[in-house]
C-alpha cells in the first residue's frame, strides 16, 4: 500500500543530472506515485475481502473482520489522497522527503500483510495455505512492481510480505521441499533486478523526454528569435535598397538629363538590376522564414530563365572582367 501527498519542497541532487532535470523528474515520479494509489487501493480491497471470504472460520472471524476494516480504513486513505492530488496543480518542487514518507507507508503496509500470515497460516490447512501464499506473495510482487519508483520501499514491501509468509509455512510445514526455499531465492533475485530495471527505465525515459521537450523549446525559441531578426533587417534594408533602385532607374532612364555616357547608363542599370537582386534575397530570407514557420503559401507561375541567366552574368561582370574571364550567356529559346 502506498499513500504520497504532493507537497513542496527541495529535491536531493543526483550526480548524472542537473539540479533542474532532478528536479523535474522527481515531479514525474511524484505523480506517478500518485496515480499507483489508484491501483494499490483497488488490490487492497479486493485482495483482503477473497481471503477474509476464503479464511473465514467462527474462531478466526473476530480477527478477519477487525484485519479487513483496516485495510479498507487504509484503502480509503489512499483513494482520499489520490483524489486530492489528482486536483492539485503540478508542484514546483518535488518534496523533500517523498521517499522516506513512501517507505514508511511500504512498511506499514507490508506489516498488515505479515500479520495475516503470523496468525492465520498456523490454523488453516493446505488449500487455505495455498490460497494465503498465492495472494500474500501475488500482492507483494504487485507491490513491489508499483513501489518501484523508490526501489528502498519496493525491497521492503516485498521483504516483509514475503519472508514471514515463506518463513511461517516452512515451520509449520515441515514436508515442504527444500526446493521451494530454493525458488524462493530466485524470485528475490528475481524481483531485485525487475524493480532495479523499473526504477531505471523510469527515470531515463523521463529525463530523456524532459531534456528533448527542454530542447525543443530551446529551438522554438531559436526559430522565433531569427524571424524577429529577419523581419527586422528586412525592414532595415529594404528602405535604403529601395532609394538606391529609384535613383538608379531615375538615372538609368535620364529623366533629368543625358548622363554624358552610355558606359555611365549601363552601370546605373548595373546598379538599378542589383539592387532588385538584393531585394529578391531579402524577399526570399523572409519566405524562407515563413515556410519554416509553415505560413507560406507556395505560388506556381512561369520563369524566363534565359533573363535569369543574363541577370547573373551583368551582375558577375565586373568581377570576371577583373579576373580576365569573359561571360557569355547562350539559352535555346524554349528558355525565354
């Protein structure tokens, strides 16, 4: 039986995580612990009312009746606690001494059990041991298996239930192979390594999904923070680009007189063409942001490319003239 209650407080540290992760994994195993009194209640119901029925002689009735109104009186407290903290907000901080509380709770548990064991097995004969042997030692495997996530309080639920069981039926029933003590040992063993691995599956899944859920929001974070920076410099270049491409096409178009040149209307054509280019980058970072984002709506039309490709070789020219490499641009018409 388990009985948790989500309070605040500091949670101990533990080498292979940081403060924060230990923390927030400690918050899981909180709530989960919690959802386990679900279960634990209802097998601490139903487990105490078939042995009391299976159990029940007129000698025996007074303690059966008194040992059934405390478990279900503990039933009641954890179905209480359960519902409690099912409503309760998620804790900042795991508490300070869960485990301790749950070890505490794992032994006043285990202890009701061993009672049953102590005072029944000795009147009852062997299909009535049998049944108290498969339930007590069923239940404390149960136990062990929900109490996992605190493998010190899964040991001695376990502990507790099993050994006086086992310990009593051997005394009591001397015929008993040997071989049983044998088996016994093994699902100790057994159980060792089972509630070890639980404990550890747990607690990795968990920090692993924390950590990627702590990545993830890191990368939003990242994703939000370039498109701030992109929509700003977007804004931030486009009002000078869009000064330079209409002195340029003023220029290039001499509307307020012969330049004196045809060489100076080309390079103000140069620059006019450009400008444009820029502006298509800047336009293209900005839809590059959106589709990242998912709100971009693509857009089919056709492109000349023979023009795309003559916008490439003014733009190079300069620099491969510089370099004494000669640009030439020949596309089939298909490409117009």
């Amino acid at each position: 039986m388990l009985l948790a209650r989500i309070a605040p407080g500091p949670a101990a540290a533990v080498p292979a995580m940081s403060a924060g992760l230990r923390n927030a994994v400690e918050i899981e195993k909180l709530l989960q612990l919690n959802r386990n009194q679900l279960v634990a209640a209802i097998i601490g119901i139903l487990n105490p009312l078939l042995l009391a029925s299976v159990l029940w002689q007129p000698e025996t009735a007074l303690f059966l009746a008194a040992w059934v109104l405390v478990g279900l009186a503990f039933c009641g407290l954890q179905l209480r606690a359960w519902r409690r903290n099912r409503h309760r907000p998620r804790p900042a901080r795991a508490p300070r001494n869960l485990d301790l509380r749950v070890c505490l709770a794992a032994a006043a548990g285990s202890l009701y059990w061993a009672v049953l064991s102590v005072v029944a097995i000795p009147q009852a004969d062997e299909a009535e041991v049998l049944a108290v042997v498969i339930v007590v030692c069923g239940t404390g495997v149960g136990g062990a298996v929900l109490l996992s996530l605190v493998p010190l309080a899964a040991a001695i639920y376990f502990a507790i239930t099993f050994v006086p069981t086992i310990a009593i039926v051997l005394a009591h029933m001397p015929e008993t192979p040997w071989l049983l003590a044998l088996l016994i040992v093994n699902l100790f063993v057994f159980m060792t390594v089972t509630v070890q691995r639980l404990h550890q599956v747990f607690f990795t899944n968990w920090a692993n999904a924390i950590e990627t859920s702590r990545l993830a929001e890191e990368a939003r974070a990242a994703e939000r923070t370039k498109a701030e920076f992109v929509a700003n410099m977007s804004h931030e270049l486009r009002t000078p680009l869009n000064a330079i491409n209409g002195f340029s096409e003023a220029m290039a178009a001499q509307l307020f007189g012969d330049l004196g040149s045809d060489r100076y209307r080309t390079y103000a054509q140069d620059i006019q063409a450009s400008g444009h280019h820029l502006l298509e980058i800047i336009n293209d970072l900005i839809d590059i942001s959106r589709i990242e984002a998912g709100r971009y709506d693509l857009q089919k039309a056709d492109v000349p490319v023979a023009d795309v490709l003559e916008q490439g070789r003014s733009l190079a020219f300069q620099a491969a003239r510089a370099a004494g490499v000669e640009l030439r641009v020949r596309a089939p018409d298909a490409l117009s």
